[in-house]
C-alpha cells in the first residue's frame, strides 16, 4: 500500500503539462517579441537591445526570490507554491497583451520573477514519491513537458500572429495557463509531511544555501550547469531576429515559428531517450556529450547564411539540449545527501535563472557588433560549461531505495 497520496505516474503526467504549457507561452513571449516591438514602435536599430532587456528583467524579482519560494514550500505546503507560479504567468500574458508601448511590455515582464521557483518544487514532489530506478526516467520526462511546448507552440503561434496578431496569441496563452490552474488545483494532492512553521523565510533560504555550500560536487555541478545556461541564454532570444535578418518573406511569424519547432520537435523526442540512456550508461558522461554537441550546433547558426540552415543547427540544437537539462536534475539529486536532498532540489535552478539574468543582458550590450558575435560567444560559455564538468565524477549506479508497490 503506498504512504503517498499522489501516484507518482499521475504526477508526472501533471509536472510535464505543468511544463509544457509554461514553455509553450514563454516561447511565445521570446520568439514574438521582435515583432511585438515592431507593432510597439519600437525602432528597428533597437529591437535587438530591447530584446535582450527584456528577457533579464523578470530575474531582477526572480533571482532573489529564488532561495526562498522551497521555504515557503516547507512552510505552508509545496501544491499552493507550484499553482502560485501558474497564476502570476496568466497575469503576466494579459498584460503583456494590454501593452501600449515597450515600457508596458517590460512592467509586465518584470512580474516574470514570482513565476519561477516551481520547477525545484515539482522535483522534489516527484523525488519523494518516485522509485530510485525510475528517477531518471521520470525525471526526463517531465523535463520533456517543455520541449513539447517548443514543439507545438511557436508554428500554431506563428500561424496566429500572421492572421491575427501577437495580442490574440497572448490571450490564449492566458487562456490556456489559467486551464493549468484549474488542473493543479484539482489533482495535486499535498504529500503528508510535518511543515515547518516556526522557521523564519530568510533562515530556511539560508539553511538552504548552507546545504549547497556544504556539498561541494553540488557546488561543482552548478558551475558546469551556470556556463552551459549562460551560452544557451545568450543566443537563443537572438534566434528570431537571425532568421528576420535572412528571411525577406510575407509570413515572419510563420517563418520564425517553423525553425523553432524544429528544435521543439527533436527536443521532445531526444529527452526522455537521454534519460534512459543516462540511467543505462551514466549520467555525467553523457551529460558532458550533449554540452559539447550543444555547443557545435551554435556554431552552425552562427555561420549560417539561410534559414534552412538555422533551422538545421536549430534541430541539431534541441536533439542534445534536452539531455543537458534532464541528465542536470538527476546527477543533482544522485550528488545531494538524502538529508539535504530537498533543499537542495528547492534551489535546483538557481544557476540556470542567474545564467538567464546574465546572458541575455551580455548578449544585448554585444549585439551592436553584430548577431552573429552573440552566437559565438555563447559557444565560448558551452565549452567552459564543458571544461568544468570533466572536474565532476562519475557516481556508482545506487542500490534501489525501498519504495512503495509500483
């Protein structure tokens, strides 16, 4: 009889639509904001800084809040934690759909900080309840919710801003995330646990950073997992203009919409595959072939003189990026102790969210030498990435843990 009032199956299912809704309308809001910037008068010599200011500012909330959304999780239960993320993203899509002029856009992308931190709290849900020999695999999966967003959203998205504009696409993307709510609500149970409610916020998030500190291949791993996100955050918003820049078309929308599925489609089908494979063969060997196939793929787009040809590296790109993010999470939680473990998952994209900061802001101040340059040093942070994680080791495959009936 199992302890757990969820079914780790059935949570998976719900974490992986959790992500692919998110990663559904975040792309919407990436890959259309050149556009969108066009519509909002936004002059064209500028869109490219604009780009790249806009996808930072929602950590200058985010990156702070981070240590302490776990915190609160322990403190008043994880399933209010997870839907809170979900409601501030439909806020965030009805005002960005509202917006007059680029500083609206950015008010409302601004409020993109309270939507993170439910990531962190979804694995650690799901590594309670999962057996050991399906960690990986669970874990990859849910990991794919979000490529399959990148896959079925920016063609549909593509198809809606030619017809109808990029405000239409941003009310169904609050349609759509106010559904996951209603989803989250219903069928999330909270797990049976003892809430800490005499720890103080800024203890827990400290105690939370103690048990990072305290744990040095963690330590390790967030550095390979920072640089590897710092590549990928500095090109990938400049995707769009790159294929605007080579595309002299009717239908840019359409045209930027296609290549993107292209990485969601292969990111889709590549990740729970990594997964297993990473559960067969080892995780971090692996992990380091994905980070350094990654990086061959960036710079295929930044030679690249045809759409085609972006659109190529761009599935290349998402048939290894997938692993590096599943293939992360699991050597996370195989790396942090069983008594630090949840806290540890809590934080478990803090260097992806500062690489988000980071990126996108070093990419703007040097996309006035060009789009290209930005690609190719996203290639120079993917090989760092690469470089540090060699330092990490290989872990012993674990006995499996007693678990509930499967």
């Amino acid at each position: 009889m199992s302890p757990h009032r969820n079914d780790w199956r059935l949570t998976v299912g719900l974490f992986a639509l959790t992500g692919l809704v998110e990663s559904l309308a975040f792309g919407h809001l990436s890959a259309f904001t050149p556009l969108y910037l066009s519509q909002l008068h936004v002059a064209q010599a500028d869109i490219p800084r604009w780009t790249g200011i806009l996808s930072a500012l929602g950590f200058i909330i985010g990156l702070p809040m981070l240590p302490f959304w776990g915190v609160l999780a322990d403190r008043y239960g994880r399933k209010i934690i997870v839907i809170r993320s979900s409601v501030f993203a439909a806020l965030i899509y009805a005002l960005s759909a509202f917006a007059p002029d680029v500083y609206w856009l950015g008010f409302a992308r601004f409020w993109g900080g309270f939507v993170m931190g439910n990531t962190g709290v979804m694995m650690a849900v799901q590594a309670d309840i999962t057996p050991r020999d399906r960690l990986g695999t669970a874990v990859a999966v849910i990991s794919a919710g979000s490529p399959v967003g990148m896959a079925i959203g920016p063609a549909l998205g593509g198809q809606i801003v030619d017809t109808f504009g990029v405000r239409s696409l941003l009310w169904m993307d609050t349609g759509l995330t106010v559904l996951v709510v209603l989803a989250l609500t219903l069928l999330l149970k909270e797990e049976p646990r003892i809430l800490d409610r005499t720890q103080t916020a800024r203890a827990g998030a400290a105690e939370a950073l103690r048990a990072i500190m305290h744990t040095p291949l963690v330590i390790g791993l967030f550095s390979a997992v920072f640089f590897l996100a710092l590549g990928l955050s500095m090109a990938m918003p400049y995707t769009p203009i790159l294929v605007t820049q080579l595309y002299h078309g009717l239908k840019p929308g359409t045209t930027i919409g296609i290549v993107l599925t292209l990485t969601g489609i292969t990111m889709a089908i590549s990740t729970p595959v990594w997964g297993r494979i990473g559960d067969r063969n080892g995780h971090l060997g692996v992990f380091r072939l994905c980070a350094a196939l990654v990086a061959v793929t960036l710079a295929g787009q930044a030679i690249a003189g045809q759409v085609w040809q972006v659109g190529f590296w761009r599935a290349a790109q998402g048939l290894c990026q997938g692993g590096i993010g599943a293939l992360a999470m699991t050597l996370l939680a195989l790396y942090s102790p069983p008594e630090r473990r949840s806290s540890i998952l809590t934080l478990s994209l803090l260097p992806q969210q500062l690489a988000w900061f980071l990126g996108p802001l070093a990419a703007a101040a040097l996309s006035g030498l060009g789009i290209r340059v930005v690609f190719w040093a996203g290639v120079l942070a993917l090989l760092a990435g690469l470089g540090v994680s060699m330092r990490l080791p290989e872990l012993e495959h674990p006995e499996p843990e007693p678990q509930a009936a499967r």
